[in-house]
C-alpha cells in the first residue's frame, strides 16, 4: 500500500477541482507552499510581533493538503475507502497537532488538554 497517500492526495485534489477548479485546488497540495501564510501573519500584527506573526501564520497554513483531506472527507464520504480514510486521518494526527499546539503557544494561549480525565483510571 505505498502509492496510497499518492492515490488519496490525488482523490483530494479531483474533489477540489470539481468544487473550485485546478487552479484553486493546487493551493491545497502538500508540495505546495501555503498561499495564506502571509496574509495571516498580516492580519495578527497588531497583536503580535512580525516574526511571531509569520511563525503562527506557518504553523496554521502548512498542513494546507490534510485539511483539504478533512473537508474533502466530510463532503464526499462515500468516495473515500476505508483505507484511504485510516491513511488521510493518521496523516492529519501525525502533522497537525504539533503544528497548532505552537501556534496557540506563540499567540499566548494555553495548550492543555482540556478533554482529558485526570480521574479516570
């Protein structure tokens, strides 16, 4: 099953461009750099410093491609196996959470887990 993440970026894309048209949907593409991380850092700077800003704009832009699974997904289940399901979610919890957990820490926010039982055995 080694071609599968290529098969299923390629699914995700084939979905977008339906949606929004291929040149649209290339901006999702993992190879591709995000297109939007300036223009996040740009609307943070008043309430962060410039590096800050463009550190926080990178953290929330570069999993662009497992986002666009996730939507892609929640749009078109049914043309999604499940292989290609378990592939694209271990993906995203493989890239994404670290990536968000430092934005939040360079915005200033808490990064505990708020969903976890310290009670539970």
């Amino acid at each position: 099953m080694p071609d599968t993440p290529d098969k299923l970026d390629e699914k995700v894309q084939a979905i977008f461009s339906e949606i929004a048209g291929a040149d649209r949907a290339k901006w999702l593409r993992g190879d591709v750099p995000s297109r939007v991380t300036d223009q996040i850092a740009q609307a943070i700077r008043s309430e962060h410093q410039p590096e800050a800003a463009g550190e926080i704009g990178f953290h929330l832009s570069d999993w662009q491609s497992d986002a666009a699974f996730l939507v892609a997904l929640h749009l078109f289940p049914e043309r999604f196996t499940p292989e290609e399901i378990d592939e694209g979610v271990r993906s995203l919890l493989l890239h994404v959470p670290a990536h968000v957990i430092a934005a939040a820490r360079l915005a200033g926010h808490p990064t505990e887990d708020i969903f976890c039982d310290d009670n539970a055995a």
